[in-house]
C-alpha cells in the first residue's frame, strides 16, 4: 500500500497531458495550445496543499509559458530531451527524493521518469503500452481533466482534498 502522505511533486509533461497533444502552426511562427480549465483550477487548488508542481516538457511554447504564469507555476523546464535527469536536478534543488515524485507523462519520452515516480499516470489516450507500465490511468483524455482527475486522487489519497477545496473557495478573489 502506498503512503500518499510522501508527494511533494507533482511533475507534468505538457503535449498529451496538459494539452491534447495537437500542435497547430499559425503565420508568423505562432503556435497555439489548447489547455483545459479544469486541469488549471485542480493546479491552483493544488496550490493550497504542500505539494508544489513542475513541468517538464520536450518542446518550447510561449503558450505554456503564458499558462505558467496564470497558475503560477515556477517549475517550468522547456526543450528538455531527458526527464529523468531534469527530474533529478529539480530534486536535488528541493531536497526531495524520487519518493516524493508523482509524475503524469504519455509516451516513451517521459517512461524513464514514469519508472523512478513513487506514483506514475497517463491520460486515458496515452500510448497503449505506456498504459501497463504506471499506477494510475486517467478516465479523462490529456487536455481534457486528465491533470485535475489525478490531482484530486493525489489530494484525496492524502486526505486533504476538502480543505483544499475550502481553502481555493476562501481565496477566490485572489484567483
């Protein structure tokens, strides 16, 4: 039995998880992400425990760094080919270990972080194989709740997810 009470981390890969994996190019260079409302109000309720997040993410979007900044993330590490050592510097600069590490990818290039996390997800649309090798499929597909629906089982697994729930309702104004 896992004891949940040990995530303090919550890593997340952006393109499949936080969006649906879709790059749309536009002119001028531009490229446009959609991110799920719901994924950022379980990020900022998430905000109101001890658990702080990061995202690691193999591509580089003014779009993600724009959405980082709405839900002041501060862990934000982009063009990142190996997760697994950016995973291990973030560690080290927290004073955490791999025990303390949830981790939500969808494919091959996030496995070796899958691996090492205490506790490892996938969206429901992730990469079938990727499926049998982590503890906790989402219902919800990236980009679409997949992110809330395993921050509120984190939450909840720790027993505190209403008192988040009521501390996001008494800070609203501040949203």
């Amino acid at each position: 039995m896992k004891d949940y009470s040990q995530i303090k981390l919550l890593i997340l890969d952006c393109d499949g998880v936080l969006s649906d994996g879709k790059v749309v190019y536009g002119d001028n260079e531009i490229e446009l992400k959609s991110f799920s409302a719901k994924d950022g109000l379980g990020i900022r309720m998430l905000s109101f425990s001890d658990v702080k997040v990061a995202i690691i993410t193999g591509r580089e979007s003014q779009a993600l760094i724009r959405r980082c900044k709405d839900l002041r993330i501060e862990f934000l590490f982009q063009k990142t080919r190996n997760k697994l050592v950016k995973t291990e510097e973030i560690l080290k600069k927290l004073k955490l270990t791999w025990q303390n590490v949830a981790y939500m990818g969808d494919d091959w290039n996030d496995y070796p972080a899958l691996k090492k996390a205490y506790l490892s997800a996938v969206p429901n649309d992730a990469n079938e194989d990727i499926k049998t090798k982590v503890d906790f499929i989402t219902n919800s597909k990236g980009g679409e709740g997949a992110v809330r629906e395993f921050i509120d089982f984190i939450l909840k697994k720790q027993g505190k997810y209403e008192k988040a729930v009521a501390d996001f309702i008494e800070h609203l104004e501040n949203f």
